[in-house]
C-alpha cells in the first residue's frame, strides 16, 4: 500500500466529549489562548498521510466551536460507550453520503501536541496487508512506570504484532527483584493513537465486551480475544495528554 496514492484515502477523527468526571468541558479548554480540541485538529491537520479531520462530539458548544474555526465537525449519539463507536458512527454517515475512506485513524483529543510524525508512523502500519488494527508503543525508562497501573504495557511479537495489553508489569522478570526488571529487559508502554481498516472497524463496533476487557478496562483486549491482528510501531515521542485541571497548569508555558 503506497500512501502517496491518491487511491488509499485517510480520515483522522477525533472524539470529543463536554461532560467528563474529572475535566468538564476539557475540549474547549485553553492554552496559551488556543483551545485544546483546535491543537489538537491543527496538529492532525498537518499530517501529509490525512485527507480529511474530524471533530466528532456530542455537545452543540463544542460543535460550534470547531466551526468557528472553521473545522469540520459531525454531531454524534451521545450514549455512546467509547470513541470507537463514535469513530463507527462517523463512518457510516460519512459511507452514506458518498464519502469512502480506507483507514480511519482516532486521534485523542486530550493530546494537543500529538506530532504529525505518529499519525503517518501508525498509517504506513498499513503497508502490512495483515495489519488490521495499528497503534504506537513507547520504550518505558522509569522503573515505577512498572507498576502504574494507568501506565498500560504492551507485550509484542517479534514482528511487532500485540500480544497482550496489560495494566500490570508484564512479562513477569521471574528470578529478579522488580526494581532490576527494567534494566534487563525492554518494557514498553501503550500510546493512545489508534488506526483501523474502516471495514474492520464496522465488525469492531458489533462485539461484545470481552472477560479480560472486563477485567482491565482495556478496550483492545476486546480486539484480541476476538482474533484481530493490531501491529505497533515504536516511536520516541513523549505524549501529553491533559485528564485533569491540573494537568492543564503544566501546559501553561507550552506554546
């Protein structure tokens, strides 16, 4: 698959919720006098591999906002249980109206500096015909990122196809004490950019939830234990995603 072919055609969306527990209102959020969801729609904007962005939300604030900066945006359900089936949802209005895409990329829209450069990495994962699900993984340098379990690790194969998405230490270094376990093996931790095959994300939003989904609250173990192939590439980028109010103070003299 050459992505300089104007045959392959990529849309990024990007779900984008009002009401959140912990940051409400956290799409229109400022920085530096920048809301969030329109760093976040620049930078994926900037994205050569990209035909067309996204905003997908279920709030009328923020579906004028983006319009008034002159984004595109589409009014989605708003029971929906995750972005997957919002990104579902935009999909199958975008087919009706004529509008075909082959690979549909999420982008979150609590990450406004993601780098166009991880958008293409986890597209071109899709030169392997069997990629059907891509995502990104980072190497993990703090050993207490071992044992956070808001920190999701990823085990792979060598051809770099997930094997397993786990909030806890995994692999198990048996025979060494934990605090020696990153000094002996390559950990990696799980970044949140998701790319799927539009007509693998249709059967996607038909599934069930899955026992060690369940158990982790990890959406992708639903992709596995369903038999999809998600294949990683590594990058060096250090994402920063904002869940709080607090988190959006560290951003304060970021431009």
């Amino acid at each position: 698959m050459a992505f300089s072919d104007n045959q392959i055609r990529v849309v990024g969306i990007i779900p984008a919720r009002y009401a959140s527990t912990r940051f409400p209102g956290k799409p229109l959020a400022l920085i530096s006098g920048i809301s969030m969801i329109q760093r976040v729609y620049n930078q994926a904007s900037t994205c050569k591999d990209i035909h067309s962005v996204i905003v997908a939300t279920d709030d009328q604030r923020i579906a004028d906002h983006v319009a008034g900066f002159g984004g595109r945006v589409m009014m989605t359900d708003v029971n929906h249980r995750s972005g997957t089936d919002r990104l579902g949802e935009v999909l199958g209005r975008l087919k009706t109206s004529g509008e075909h895409f082959d690979i549909a990329v999420n982008i979150q829209g609590d990450e406004p500096f993601i780098q166009p450069e991880q958008i293409s990495r986890v597209i071109r994962l899709f030169s392997n015909p069997e990629t059907e699900i891509a995502t990104l993984i980072k190497q993990i340098d703090a050993a207490a990122d071992l044992d956070n379990p808001n920190v999701v690790k990823v085990v792979t194969d060598a051809s770099g196809r997930a094997m397993l998405f786990s909030r806890a230490a995994v692999p198990h270094f048996r025979g060494l004490s934990q605090d020696a376990w990153i000094n002996n093996y390559r950990y990696f931790k799980h970044i949140g950019i998701y790319a799927y095959r539009t007509s693998v994300l249709e059967k996607l939003v038909q599934l069930e939830p899955a026992p060690p989904e369940l158990a982790e609250s990890l959406e992708q173990l639903r992709w596995l234990w369903n038999g999809y192939r998600i294949y990683t590439d590594v990058t060096e980028y250090e994402t920063i995603g904002v869940d709080t109010p607090e988190d959006l103070l560290k951003l304060t003299n970021i431009s």
